[in-house]
C-alpha cells in the first residue's frame, strides 16, 4: 500500500482553517512567543520540534519548512504548529497523565480517535512487545515503568508530552491501549487537534515498525 503521509481526520479539510492560522501568526511577537512555546527563536526564525522532527516557522511570512529537507510541512501538521504557537502561554507540563476522553469537547471525536489511533497501534502491537519498544525508541520515546507491560513517553511538541501505553494480550485478558496526554495539553491545542497529535504518534509509531498500512 502507498504511504499517504499523515492524514487530517477522515472528512475534513485544514485548508480553511489553516489560512485563518497564519493571518493569526502573522501578528504575533516571534521572540515571546518562541519563549512561550518552549521553543528556540533566531533572527525571525522559531524552531519548532514536533515528534522527530524540527520544523521552522519564519514569521511575519508564515513559512513552515523542514529543518533536514528544507520542504514544505504537511498542511495538518502546519496547522497544529501554529494553533500551538499563537495558543502559547508559557503554561509548563503538568505532570498528571490525561486520556483524550478528558480533554474539553473530545466527545465529539473521541469515536474517530479510537478507531484511528488506538485501533491500530492494538492490531500492530498487541501480541508484539518488542517491535514497539524498537518503534518507540526510535522515535526517541522514553520508557516509563510502573505502566502496563510495555509503555514510552514521547515529546510530541514542546510543552506537550504524549505517551502511549501497552497492555499485552494473555489468556485472560484482550491487549489494550492507551494514548496519554499531558493534562496542560488542552491549554494550547483544541480537541480536534490533539485528536491530530495522536493519530499522528500512533502511525508514527506503525511506520517505524513496518507496519502502517498493513
């Protein structure tokens, strides 16, 4: 099956959204949001990680490019990036782990962001410890013990780490998973977005391990 890339959820467009995003970029103060972000500022420049990744976004032109290949961002990705960036308050990580069901209005997507992210990761890794903690690793997750069988922390943007969470199957008990956000995470993304950030990991994950489309 061919790679598609990431994909924005199934029936909707960002290009709407995304130009609303950059007018509202545009305005804002490189330098303090940078800092905001927990991110690196040069000249006009902010250096954005997302996953393993580091994209910059020149401002006040609203240009997102690829650190290592200088190409265009993914559209959804672009849009993440600058709702995270004009949403940026300086609020640190909480250190308390939220599913996405708490994060305010997931209701109303919290059935396409099982199907599209939980789901898979349960069919690739279900049965499959250690192709996920080669996927995980190289994907720069850190390992966290005391949490199901298997589970990594990953910074997915600055201030907003993610982890995911393996419970193999046994004979008694089907395998399950969990995708975990920051709870501080809703203070720069909405629901539709961290819906994003998870389908996003979760195929980040499956591509690593030659899995995704499969």
């Amino acid at each position: 099956m061919k790679d598609p890339g990431p994909i924005w959820p199934k029936g909707v467009s960002p290009k709407p959204a995304l130009r609303q995003a950059r007018e509202a970029a545009a305005r804002i103060v490189p330098s303090a949001t940078a800092a905001k972000a927990g991110c690196d500022y040069d000249g006009n420049i902010i250096k954005a990680p997302f996953l393993d990744h580091i994209y910059l976004v020149k401002l006040p032109e609203v240009l997102v490019t690829d650190e290592k290949t200088s190409h265009p961002a993914p559209p959804e990705v672009e849009l993440v990036l600058l709702h995270y960036l004009t949403n940026a308050d300086g609020t640190p990580p909480a250190g308390i782990w939220i599913t996405y069901r708490y994060a305010p209005d997931a209701m109303l997507f919290e059935r396409r962001f099982d199907a599209m992210a939980v789901q898979p990761l349960l069919r690739a890794f279900g049965s499959d410890k250690e192709s996920f903690r080669r996927a995980a690793e190289s994907l720069g997750g850190t390992f966290m013990s005391r949490m199901g069988d298997s589970a990594y922390r990953f910074i997915m943007l600055p201030q907003i780490p993610m982890g995911v969470v393996l419970y193999l199957a046994d004979e008694e008990m089907q395998a399950s998973a969990s995708i975990l956000f920051d709870a501080a995470a809703p203070q720069y993304l909405c629901a539709e977005d961290l819906a994003f950030l998870g389908i996003y990991l979760g195929e980040s994950l499956l591509k690593k391990a030659g899995k995704y489309g499969v």
